[in-house]
C-alpha cells in the first residue's frame, strides 16, 4: 500500500439560504427602522404606568368582586390592510381586538417586516404567502406597519380573520 500525503481541500462553499438571506434582510431593515428614529422609548412613561398600575391594584383589592360579565356577542370583522410598498408605510388604524388568523402575501422580490402596532406579524424576504396567529389583542385602534425594500415595487396585503 502507498500513503497519499496530499492534504484534502476544503468543500466548497455553499450559496446562503433563504433563511441567511431573510436574517441579513431583517437586519438592514431594524437598522433603517432604527436610524429613521422609529423606535422611541421613554423612562418616564414606563414610570408613570408602573405607578399607574400599583395605584390601580390598591383600588382593586380594596373594591368588593364584581359580577362575572355577562354574555358578549362577537360582532368583529375582517380586517384588510394592503399596501404599496417603500421605505416604510403605516396603515389607516383599524377597530380590533381578540385573536385573529392573519393571512399575509407578498407581492415582490423585496424584504419585508410587518408590526401590528409594535407586534410581529410576518416577514419575508421575497413573492410569498403564510398565515399566522395573532392572540389576544386588546380592544383597540391598530394599524399595520411595513417596512420594505430595496426593489420599487413592493406590494403587499394581510387580512386578518376574527377567531371565536
């Protein structure tokens, strides 16, 4: 027998995947989220609602037990927001609450990240469709926020179905 002293060479690389891609692209765009000044925090308004919260909790243990509620109906509807695409856009708000089945698509060769008022809906990194939950919501306006880029056209659209 011979030994082959040769030393192996390295596999070749391999093409990132849709999912490093997505990772990469939601990156960019929290970042231009972030420039763009779209993340305000305030120390005071966390203050003042945690004080806000301990004065209501004094009230409520001090208050005999309520009724339980009576009976509601569920009168919500679907919800349609769609959009254009761009940099960023936010939607008319909406009357919702509860929990919804979303079901989203993507209409373009674009990065997308949507936020129902703060919450994550979808993102995606290209044409695509999916549906999700969204729980629990509390009776509210809402409006859906999309980021999207690089491409010009950009569309979009996410309904969001009541769940009983």
């Amino acid at each position: 027998m011979s030994e082959n002293n040769q030393v192996p060479s390295p596999p070749p690389m391999k093409p990132k995947t849709s999912n490093q891609k997505l990772v990469t692209y939601v990156v960019v765009i929290l970042i231009a989220y972030w420039l763009f000044g779209l993340f305000n925090s305030s120390d005071s308004e966390s203050s003042s609602s945690s004080a806000t919260t301990t004065q209501t909790q004094q009230e409520l243990s001090d208050s005999p037990t309520p009724a339980p509620p009576a009976p509601t109906v569920d009168n919500r509807k679907t919800v349609h927001f769609i959009g254009q695409g761009g940099l960023h856009e936010n939607t008319a708000p909406q009357k919702m609450s509860g929990t919804y089945n979303v079901v989203w698509r993507t209409n373009g060769a674009c990065a997308y990240y949507a936020d129902l008022n703060g919450t994550d809906v979808f993102s995606a990194d290209s044409q695509t469709h999916g549906s999700n939950y969204i729980y629990d919501l509390t009776p509210d306006l809402y409006h859906m926020s999309m980021i999207t880029g690089p491409a010009g056209e950009c569309t979009w659209s996410a309904k969001f179905y009541p769940v009983k």
